[in-house]
C-alpha cells in the first residue's frame, strides 16, 4: 500500500510543478509539502460536538508546491477541477493593520485561514501551486487536507516552533470561512502514517 501511496504522491506533485511552471513561469518551486486525507471509520460528525472519532488517514492527498517572493503578494492556484472559480487567487501578506477575511472562491478561505492564523510570521509573499486527488464534498476531508498542507507549507516557508494546540486553535477561529465554529479531528491528517511493511 505505501508504493500505491507514493506513486499517487509523486503524480500530484509532478502535476503541481508543471502547473507551477505554467502559472508563475519560473523553474521548480523551492518548497513542496503534502497532507493526506482522511475518513472517520466511526464517529462521523460527532468529533466537533465533543464526542468520539476513529479517524484514518487515506492514500488521497493534498500537494503545494511554491516559493518566495519579494514584493509581499501571495499568489495561489488550484488544478483542482472541481474547485470554484477562479482557480487563481491573489492577495497581500496579512500584517497587523491588514488583515485577511474569507470571500470569493470559498476554496481560497481554507489557504487564508491558515495563513491568517500563522503564528511563526510575519510571513513573506508567496506563489503556490495546490494539487490534490481528494473528491471535493466527499467525506474524505478534502478542506483538512487542504489546511494541514498549506500550515505545513508556510512552516518549510517561515519556520516557526511546531505547535500543534496553536493549529487547532486557528482551526476552530477559522470557521469563518464556513460560517460555523466547530472544531474537527484533523490530526490524523497532521500524523498521518502508512503501514511501510516494516
């Protein structure tokens, strides 16, 4: 199962760097990060109303690959076929005085909660590519995976301390960009393991 893994793995990324190519028209992107995604085997919906879960990792993930740039603009794109239009978002680098708020496409909100929430900042301008194989509205957490990959992503970016309580902290004040306040069980796509044989 590993190698199914990691050949699905290296198709996005390979799909996210020529779409980084093709969007940025600069060479390979100095970072690339992923997150799996995952399904809950029992407890579905009941994680964010303070009750059990058994969650699992999948093979599905989410890729973004990126690099830096000088001018605090971060530049986002999506290959997702499913995601809403535009599947290009740009926007400056949050500060104290200017702040991110959720809008138009909703899968943009995901990438700017994280990134508003970051705490290891401030945070340069960046242009990025996301690639997944993650069925958007399916039950498997597409958004967790989202969310997991782009906080890894701004760490490979602007390392900070690792602190997960902080991440389910903006987590649960990110649900503006759903309209609710609900806190889900993304560690999974935080730790996610396979069973390597060994």
């Amino acid at each position: 199962m590993a190698g199914r893994r990691e050949a699905d793995l290296g198709s996005l990324l390979a799909q996210a760097r020529e779409a980084y190519r093709g969007a940025f028209a600069e060479a390979d992107p100095e970072i690339a990060v992923s997150a799996p995604g995952r399904v809950n085997l029992i407890g579905e919906h009941t994680d964010y109303n303070q009750g059990f879960v058994l969650p699992m990792a999948l093979q599905l993930g989410t890729v973004i690959v990126g690099s830096p740039r000088r001018d605090g603009t971060i530049s986002i794109s999506t290959t997702a076929e499913e995601a809403e239009e535009p599947k290009r978002v740009q926007f400056p680098a949050p500060t104290e005085g200017n702040t991110l708020r959720p809008g138009e496409p909703h899968w943009a909100n995901y990438v700017k909660g994280v990134i508003q929430h970051y705490r290891a900042g401030p945070l340069p301008g960046f242009n990025a590519v996301i690639a997944s194989n993650v069925p958007l509205g399916g039950g498997l957490s597409s958004s967790a995976s989202l969310e997991v990959a782009t906080y890894t992503f701004l760490q490979q970016l602007c390392p900070g301390e690792v602190q997960w309580h902080s991440y389910f902290l903006f987590h649960h004040a990110f649900r503006w960009g759903k309209g609710t306040a609900s806190v889900r069980s993304d560690f999974p796509s935080c730790i996610g393991l396979s069973d390597s044989g060994s």
